[in-house]
C-alpha cells in the first residue's frame, strides 16, 4: 500500500499555495511525458484546456485506482463518454462557481451590446461610416434568466443595476431569498413575455434542444437571445432562419457545431454576435482555479465531502457505466 495519495495537477504544486502537506503531487498539462505512472494516480484535477478530452481519452482508462477525477469547467457533459468504461465508486467534480463571474459578465455585456446595436456600430467603423441611430437600452426590459444556479444568479444580480425586470428559470420551481424561481414547464407562457433570454442552464438530457424552432417561435420580434450555456440547448437551424427573418437578435458564446465553420452563416448574418467560447478565458481564471483546487484537496485529505460532486461511477448489469 502506498504511504501517500497521489495527485496528478495541471500546474506545478509550487503553484498553488496551501495544498496538504500529507498527498503525494506531480504535474501534469496534457502535454509532453506523463509524470508517472497513471494507475498511481488517485485524484486527478484535469487540464483546463479546450478539448481536454481527447488528451484524457488515451489517459484516463489507464487510471484503473483513481478515485476522483476534478475538471475545472461548469459543464461535465464531454467527460460522460470517457468514464463510460471506468470503474465504480469514481466521483467526477466540476468547477462549478470558478467561472461564475467571469461568465456572468460577459453574458451581460452581450445582452448590453445586443440592446445597445454595438455589432452594427462596430460594422460601421470598420466601413468608416458615422450612422448615428435610435437604439433600445435595458431600462425596464423583461429578462428570462435560464438556469438558476451559480452562473445564474449571478447574471440575475449584474441584470438589477440595469433595472431590468429578472424572470429566473430553472428545471423545477421553488421559492429562493432571490424571489420566485419558476420552472422549466412554465416556459411557454413565460417567453411570450419576454425582451431577452439568456441561457446558463446546464447540458443535460432535459436541456438538450430545449430552444427549438417551437421554443423561439414563441418568442416576440425583436427579441434577445444570449446563450453562454452550451450550444446544443438551441436548434440552431432554426435559430438561423428566424435571425434571418429578422425576427430574433442572439449573441452566442457556445454554438453547435463548435467551432463554428468559417462558412457558417451565423459569422456574417445580421443580427448574430458570436464569441469564440471565451467567457471563463479571463486573467481571473487562474487565482479562482487554485482557490478551489486548493480548497478541494484539503477537503480530500481530511476525508471531507468534496464540493460540485456531479456524479459517481457505478456498476450496471451490462458492464460499468456512469451513472
């Protein structure tokens, strides 16, 4: 038996102040030589890279004793084929929180340029035409925020200083210190009413496609749509054909496909702001991240109940899948 847990990080432990003295720790990116051997490894805290993945793919099933896999994103969906084959008892932890505000943000400052018309005034600087025009402001707008949790409700508080009217929206309803949360069903009364959407929710089986050609037809001309969630919760498709119509004006941080084709039309299309999948990519990423690594492992060590558990690995009759 090892005298120490081993703990496979994607910084250099020098890196992140307060780790417990009792783990055993190697650096690891997803880049060059492995530091060791993976079957070792009993926490690994994943490279918090896009597309990590496919760097863990050929990894991860060598790693027949670990216990806890940790990424660092919100969403956990990409990570559900990799631990189709692993082992029981595996929890996987996300980073829920690390990129809440830095997310939040950026949805707001879509909403804000959508309502402002600063995709078309950046159109026409690039032009060198002065087209001064009557514009819409936030100011007593009715906002959907969908999905209530960390991201959320931190959209919800950014969307007061503006004087918004805030609509939250979650899978199932309830009553929060933040006022009513409606659910997920009342969505088709709810978005007749609505100015401007913007997506958190997560990807799950009961999010996938949920704004589909029913959904955004339900919507009023000239509506807003910011979606910094993942891209597979809208039809795009039928996202296209109703910006075209110029029924719809949508900013999109996530897409689907990702990335989005150079020949897409949502590149050039009137009324469609993308954003590279940048809103956790901000130099507040790094201090939160160690922050909660930091956090994690203590909670590890002392044999304390880790946060952002999403799932653990179980045994089905058909072999191991995730549960």
């Amino acid at each position: 038996m090892k005298d120490r847990k081993t703990v496979w990080l994607p910084y250099r432990p020098g890196q992140v102040p307060g780790l417990p003295d009792g783990l055993s720790y190697a650096a690891w990116d997803g880049s060059g030589t492995l530091p060791g051997d993976p079957g070792d490894v009993d926490f690994l805290v994943a490279p918090p890279v896009p597309g990590a993945e496919r760097l863990l793919a050929p990894v991860l099933p060598r790693m027949r004793g670990v216990e806890v896999v940790q990424i660092l994103s919100s969403g956990y969906d990409h990570m559900l084929p990799l631990l189709d084959e692993m082992p029981a008892g595996i929890r996987l932890s996300t980073g829920r929180g690390v990129h809440r505000e830095a997310t939040a943000e950026l949805a707001v400052a879509l909403l804000l340029s959508l309502c402002r018309g600063l995709d078309r005034f950046a159109a026409q600087q690039a032009a060198g035409r002065w087209r001064p025009e009557f514009r819409g402001t936030l100011v007593g707008k009715r906002v959907l925020v969908i999905g209530y949790g960390a991201v959320g409700a931190a959209v919800a508080a950014r969307l007061a200083a503006f004087r918004c009217e805030t609509v939250l929206v979650a899978r199932t309803a309830r009553t929060t210190p933040a006022g009513r949360v409606h659910g997920t069903a009342e969505l088709p009364a709810l978005l007749p009413t609505a100015d401007a959407v913007i997506v958190c929710a997560p990807l799950t089986e009961h999010t996938r496609g949920m704004f589909d050609a029913g959904a955004l037809a339900l919507l009023k001309d000239g509506a807003m749509l910011v979606n910094v969630a993942r891209g597979e919760l809208v039809d795009t498709r039928a996202l296209v054909r109703r910006v075209r119509a110029g029924k719809l004006r949508v900013a999109l941080d996530v897409t689907d496909p990702e990335p989005l084709p150079s020949g897409h039309p949502l590149w050039h299309l009137p009324g469609a702001l993308v954003t590279p999948h940048v809103a956790a990519f901000t130099d507040a990423f790094g201090p939160a991240s160690l922050d909660f690594v930091r956090r994690q492992l203590n909670r590890y060590h002392r044999g304390e109940e880790l946060e952002n558990v999403v799932l653990t690995t179980a045994q089905r009759s058909s072999g191991e899948r995730a549960a």
